[in-house]
C-alpha cells in the first residue's frame, strides 16, 4: 500500500515522501531506519468510497485531459516518463488525479509498465484507454498514443459540453414549471381554500379536485416531500449505476424514434472512433473488434460485433461480415469494404467518425428543438390550468357580490 508522509530530517528540515509499504508500523520503521522523526502519515487510496459506497472519487475528463496532454509534450521533448510524472504532480492538487500519478510512478520505480496502473483503476480508464497505453508502450510510441488520447478525449470533451448545453434550457423549464406548482399547491391553495369556503360559492369539479390535492399534499407533506426526494434519486441510482438499470434504461428510451436515431449515431461514432483508433494503434483486428463491442455503449451493437468477430475468425472479409449485421447502415459496411481492399481501414474508420459526430451535432438541435416547445406547451396545460382553476370561482365570488349589490339598490325601506 502506498502512503504519503512528512517527517524531520535530522537536522530539523521538514521533509515529504512516498512509502510503498504494508503497514503504518512499516513505514515507522522505514522512517526511523533513515533518520527520520515522523509528523504525519497518510494512507493514499485512489478510489475513496463516498455516500453508501456508491460513489467514487475518480480522474475528471478535464483532469485526464490535461494529463495525457501534458505527459505526451514532455514525451516528445525528451523527458523520461519518471521525471514527466513527477512535473505533473506538482501542477496536480491534492486529490485522485495526483494519488494516481503517485502510484503510476511508484509502479515504474518498482520495474512494472505504465499501463499496469491504469489497468488496476478500470472504473476511471476505460478497456479502450488501457489498451491503446500498452500497445503504444509495448510497440515504443507511448507519446503518439497519448497525442491520439489527449485529442480523442478533447473530441468527448467538446462532444459532452454540446449536448450538456443543449439541454440545459429544458431542464431549467422542468424546474420552474415543478417549483411553480409546488408553491401553488403549498401556499396559494390553502389560502383560496378558505376565501371560497367563507364565500359559500359552489366550486367547480376541477376547483374542487386542485383543492383536495393541495389539501392532501399539506396534510402528509412530511411524508411526500422526502418521498418526492428519495425515489426519483434512486431511479436515478439504478439507472445509471446497476448494468440491469442501465439496459432497462437504454430499451426504454430506444421505444422513441428520435432519441434511438440520436442513441444509435452516438454507438456508430464510438465504434468508427475507438476501432479506428485501436487498429491505427497495431492491434489485431479480432482483438480490436472485441473491446470496441465492449466500450461502444449499446446491447444491441455489442452483438453484432460479437457476430462479426466470429464470422471474421471463420474466414469472411470485414465487410461482408458487417454486411451480414443489418443493425449496421449500408454507407458503413461499403465504405469498410472498400477500406479494406485498399489497405486503409482505420482512414475509413476516422472518416465516418468525423462525419458521424457532424450528424450527431445536427441531430442534437433537432432533437431540442423537439423538446422544448413540448415542455413549454406542457407548462402552459398545466398552469394555465391551474389559471383558470383559481380565476373561474373568484369570478363568481366577484359576480355574487354584485348580484347582491344591485339587488340592495333595488330594494324599498
């Protein structure tokens, strides 16, 4: 286990280290071994558990980013991977990013490959990141692989922050329209509850129905406010974090015809970019094949590169095996055809990436421009709804009281 110390030399200098020990008595040892009289020592971990252990502390995008972008410049101007480690913990603030650059550097001082630091954390780096490392660090070009990674992750980056804020403004349209209704039900209600009953006006059906809610909800509102809470951020938990969820979550959304045509070029853009970029790297094509039908995102593309991957081990040629797959679009199956007859297979694969992220940026507008005026006609049901709700009974209120205003002027004393 590693662990991090500061301690007094002898004389009296405050020293900080690494230990790659077993224990905390250890590393006591270790330091009274050396003449040192210890302050403080801390245990690294790279993954902390957090709330429930559902959560953990991982490498931002932006942080791993900035790591394999940096890392491959003092690569290419001749810094050794040692030194370039240690360069990079000193810009890292304390947290995963740099007990990660501790550890990696701490595998190399031991003799091990980079790689087999990122292969000990799968739940950060994924299969694809793990295994362009160890191509590129077995076949001697880890800094033209890092370039290749820094540029695919500032793709995603991008690609992320798109669709982030595209759909920002109708999620801040669900919130108001949510936060609007809840104050109505919360402090609005209640009140004409009252003026309309001292009123003695009868209230219409849909009044009437508002008002129970209101009065249901402010009745048992410690129990529905912490219901309303604790389900929606458990679905949300098992959506995104149980494999079950997630599948469950995937079929659900691909029953609508515009998101399923959004999900499947987001899994065509994965694919082309991930096998394009695993065969650039001197992976074997089988191999190349069976980690991208693990990383492409989809139950239903992670089959049929299961089945072209059988089919290629038989003998059949890459484009008639994706032709077989009538998941797959014609466009990709010929041009993957053609690639491979001319020997230029992961060209065609950057190719189709590139275009395949320009038809996701398009379908990303249409799909927002669907959405929005559907929330906004939603919001306008509901609260209007609502409107009229509360208006139609005080207009009758308004109109009792002068009835019996002019009925009072008709009458003689």
């Amino acid at each position: 286990m590693l662990f991090h110390y500061t301690a007094f030399d002898q004389r009296n200098m405050l020293v900080e280290g690494d230990a790659d020990l077993q224990s905390v008595d250890a590393v006591l040892e270790y330091l009274s071994h050396n003449g040192l009289k210890p302050i403080k020592i801390t245990p690294i971990d790279f993954g902390t558990k957090k709330i429930f252990g559902l959560f953990y502390e991982t490498i931002s995008l932006k942080d791993q980013l900035f790591l394999f972008k940096y890392l491959s410049l003092m690569l290419k101007v001749g810094t050794d991977l040692i030194k370039a480690l240690n360069v990079l913990m000193e810009d890292f603030a304390p947290g995963p990013a740099k007990r990660f650059l501790l550890e990696a550097r701490t595998n190399l001082e031991k003799g091990n490959p980079f790689y087999v630091a990122f292969e000990k954390h799968p739940e950060t780096f994924s299969l694809v990141t793990i295994s362009l490392i160890k191509s590129g660090e077995k076949a001697g070009n880890l800094e033209e692989v890092l370039t290749k990674l820094s540029e695919s992750l500032e793709k995603n980056h991008d690609l992320q922050s798109k669709i982030k804020s595209s759909l920002a403004y109708p999620v801040v349209l669900i919130i108001v329209s949510i936060s609007l209704v809840f104050f109505l039900m919360t402090f609005l209600f209640p009140k004409l509850t009252t003026a309309f009953s001292q009123s003695g006006v009868q209230i219409p059906k849909y009044t009437q129905v508002l008002i129970n809610m209101s009065q249901f909800f402010n009745t048992y509102q410690k129990i529905i406010i912490p219901l309303l809470i604790i389900v929606p951020t458990a679905l949300v938990l098992y959506f995104w974090k149980t494999k079950r969820g997630q599948k469950q979550f995937e079929s659900l959304l691909r029953k609508i015809p515009p998101i399923r045509n959004f999900m499947n070029m987001m899994a065509l853009q994965r694919l082309a970019s991930t096998l394009g970029s695993l065969i650039r790297s001197g992976m074997p094509l089988l191999e190349a094949i069976k980690i991208t039908a693990d990383t492409v995102g989809s139950t239903e593309y992670q089959a049929a590169l299961l089945n072209i991957n059988k089919n290629i081990g038989r003998g059949m040629t890459v484009g008639e095996a994706f032709k077989q797959e009538k998941i797959f679009p014609a466009v990709l199956s010929n041009l993957l055809s053609i690639g491979e007859k001319a020997g230029h297979i992961s060209e065609i694969l950057t190719t189709l990436s590139e275009f395949y992220e320009k038809e996701i940026e398009a379908q990303l507008k249409t799909l927002v421009s669907l959405i929005e005026p559907l929330i906004i006609v939603f919001m306008g049901l509901v609260i209007g709804g609502i409107a009229v709700s509360v208006i139609m009974p005080m207009y009758q209120v308004i109109g009792g009281f002068g009835g019996e205003g002019e009925g009072m002027e008709g009458m003689e004393f």
